[in-house]
C-alpha cells in the first residue's frame, strides 16, 4: 500500500469512541506505510550552502517516541502527570510530545515569549509534577525555586554535561523501541496549552484528547489532505496534525518565535527541495517570503495550499501571495483562537474575487464560512458573564455582534481559572459555547466576517 491511499478514516465510529489518543495516528501510520518519510528536517549546510537533511520515515518516528516513551517512564512520568515541557523546536519536541501522549501523561506548553516573569506566573499556577527541560530551563529553575516548588521529577534534554536533573539521553539507553500508548478516554485531559497573553493574562487552556483528534479530521476534510503529501508547518505544535494527517512533515530553518526574522531563501530553498504542497504559516512570514518570490521573480509551483492564521490577513498579501503560486494553488485564512480551533476559513481567491472591495470600504475581513461540526453564532454584545444559551441572545444575519463558538474542537475551561471560565463560556446543555473576544456578523452567504476585538 502506498502513502496515497493511507488517508485516515472519517467515521462518525471513530469520531464518537469512548477511547481516543491523539498519538494513535503515528504508530497507525507505521503500520501501513513505515518507510514514508515521517519527519524531515535540516541539520546543517555543506561548502556551497546547500542544506543538508535528516529524514526519519514513519517507523522510525515512532520507534523514537516508543524509546522516549519507556525513558520518561523510567524517569518517574505516569499517566495524568501534569508535566512541564521546556525544549526548543525540533526533534526532541516532536518526539516528547509524541511520547508524553503516548503515556496519557499532560504536557505543559507555555511560549516563553511572553518574558521570564509571565512565564513563571504560569508554571506556578499550574503546578506540574514533573518537568522536561534544556539545562538553560533547569538552571532557572535552581535560580527561581518557588514556581516549580510542585514538580518533582526532573528530565534534563542536553547533548553535553548538566548536572541538574535525570538525563533523558541516560534514560533513553537500551530501552525498548515497542511501547503501548495509552488508552486514554476522548473527554481525558492531554494537554495544558497557553494562551499568548497578548490579549490580557496568559491563560492555560485545558484540552482532551478527543480536540485534538477533531482538529486533525476537520482540518484534513476541509482542505483535501492527502496522506502522502509534503506539509511544512512554521508552529511547532502543528508539526503533530502534519504526522497525524499521515503527510511527511518538514521543519523549516527558521525561530518560529520571530517569523518576521526568517530568511527567505531558506524558506524557498526548503519548500523546492522537499516538494512542499502545504505550509501552514503566519502573516509576517508569508510577508517576508512572497516578497522575496516576487523580487527574485520565484514561482512555488510544488505548493496545493498555503495556510495563513495568527492575525487578520489583508487582501493586498494574498494577492501577492497567489501571484508567486501556481493557478490551481490556493491560500487559506483558517480562523480561531487557542480555546476553538479550526472555526471557519476562506479561500484567497475567494476574498479578492467577492469580499475585498467590502473589507476595503470597513466592512470588516471575511474569515469564510464555518468547518463541519462547527457552530457559530453572533449574539449581543456583553462584557458580563452569559450562565446558560438562550435563543433572544442571538442577533439576525447582518447585525454585528459577539462571535461565539461550539463544536467538537471548542475547549470547555480554563485551568483553574473560574472566573475566567464563567465569562468565557456559555452552559447549553451538553455542550459549551466559547465567546471568542471578536465582533463580527454573518452575511447573506454564511459567512462570518471579523471586525475587531
């Protein structure tokens, strides 16, 4: 069988199981095509600046993340361990993630972007039990005890000497490359990710196994994902949806913490050599990379989709970025936040053909219309807390309001944060509405339009 016809199955069957790990889609994929080339990504670049790449194909992935599996066990991580997560990009955080999954334990993700001060405040309030970590991390630690008073195992990722912590290379010898992933529940608690903050406090948003498994479905039916395919994501996290989705997955030669700062012909140089079809990427570096395609007259012909999100996309970059793709390549502007995503998405050829003129004149940005199973709607505006749904809470088509969200990849709380909870969330019955913190309106057609915070 071939990477082609390895597309992960859609039933409302494995949509609905009581057990659901997010994990499960790597060893499956290793079952079926475990020569595919899983993860690639660039180690170095020879005389002439030609980079130079480490492939691991599926099996190889998943063998890795077994090892790393049984060397977090053998460390003292269990099932349901709140488990701090403090590596850079790469290798070692795809396969700790993989693997922290694998366990059922909850990995801890928290931008350290948001500045030292911030970020402790959020380890504090979580408490993990345990933390993963550079020995840049674990040195803070020693130096800023308080915060990580609740952890009590800890793993040290270093190449050379450190003396703090367990070493995950020590632990990771001779350990068996088979390990079981857990059979977690879908409602079961994987991961602690932050909020960036930039909106107000960062906030650690509580996700199941059963989001993240919906997230990987939606996004490959609305986009027409193919497993086989070539994706090259800019955020880390989503390097696990491009293995889940069953495309080989390319890790661009750039800090994914400052996009505006990427080197442009890098980028181009690691899209034309992998035959990259699908890159997921924010507004500053699609800015950076379509003008220098456009100064070095540069055609990306390999790309099906370019995925844009992080913020609002104006026409004048798709336009400049439709015209350094082929004619049958399109780029998208999925909408969301932290707490609900994919909500809705639109195509670029779409907004310039029938919404651009309309967001030129301050009818706002056409984010496009909602993902299967995904609800929207636009109630009045409020800054109080909203208990329970209620239909006269809804506005007409047309009439600019509060967005809100519910849906099988809508987040139910915030981490210990009641209050924050109450006036984020709205009770109806058995599922929850996230109010997103926009205002926006639906048009005629379906779609939703942003017009602001």
């Amino acid at each position: 069988m071939n990477a082609d016809s390895a597309t992960i199955p859609q039933s409302d069957q494995a949509r609905s199981s009581p057990t659901c790990n997010v994990a499960h889609h790597l060893p499956r994929m290793a079952s079926i095509v475990p020569n595919a080339p899983a993860l690639i990504m660039t180690k170095g670049y020879d005389r002439e600046k030609a980079p130079l790449y480490d492939r691991f194909s599926y099996a190889q992935l998943d063998a890795f993340t077994n090892r790393y599996a049984n060397a977090l066990v053998r460390g003292g991580i269990q099932r349901g361990m709140r488990t701090l997560l403090m590596v850079k990009p790469g290798l070692d955080f795809i396969g700790l993630t993989f693997a922290l999954f694998k366990i059922g334990a909850v990995p801890v993700l928290i931008d350290p972007g948001m500045g030292i001060e911030r970020l402790l405040q959020c380890v504090k309030h979580t408490a993990p039990e345990a933390m993963i970590g550079i020995a840049k991390a674990q040195f803070l630690r020693l130096i800023k005890r308080r915060p990580f008073a609740t952890v009590k195992h800890f793993i040290t990722v270093s190449d050379g000497f450190c003396p703090v912590g367990k070493s995950l290379r020590k632990l990771a010898r001779h350990v068996s490359d088979n390990f079981a992933a857990a059979e977690t529940r879908s409602d079961e608690i994987a991961a602690i990710l932050f909020t960036s903050g930039s909106t107000g406090p960062a906030k650690g948003v509580v996700y199941e196994h059963g989001m993240f498994d919906a997230q990987v479905r939606l996004i490959q039916q609305r986009f027409d994902i193919e497993a086989g395919e070539v994706d090259m994501p800019s955020f880390p996290l989503f390097s696990l949806f491009s293995v889940g989705m069953g495309m080989s997955c390319v890790i661009p030669d750039m800090d994914p913490a400052k996009p505006a700062a990427a080197d442009p012909a890098k980028i181009v140089q690691c899209i034309e050599n992998n035959g990259v079809t699908s890159a997921f990427g924010s507004p500053a570096l699609w800015n950076v990379v379509s003008r220098y395609c456009k100064q070095e007259d540069i055609t990306l012909r390999s790309i099906k989709r370019i995925l844009i999100s992080g913020a609002p996309v104006q026409p004048a970059l798709l336009e400049r970025l439709l015209g350094v793709l082929s004619d049958e390549a399109d780029v998208f502007t999925p909408y969301g936040a932290t707490e609900s995503l994919p909500v809705a998405a639109i195509g670029g050829r779409e907004v310039l053909l029938s919404c651009a003129e309309k967001t030129r004149q301050g009818g706002g940005i056409c984010v496009g219309k909602p993902f299967d199973r995904i609800d929207v709607r636009i109630i009045h505006i409020t800054d109080n807390p909203i208990a329970t749904m209620t239909q006269d809470l809804e506005q007409p088509d047309g009439e600019i309001g509060e967005i809100i969200v519910a849906g099988p990849v809508v987040t139910k709380l915030y981490d210990g944060l009641e209050r924050a909870t109450a006036g984020a969330k709205i009770a109806d019955g058995d599922r929850v509405w996230h109010r997103i913190g926009d205002v926006g309106y639906r048009d005629e057609t379906g779609r939703i339009w942003f017009c602001g915070r």
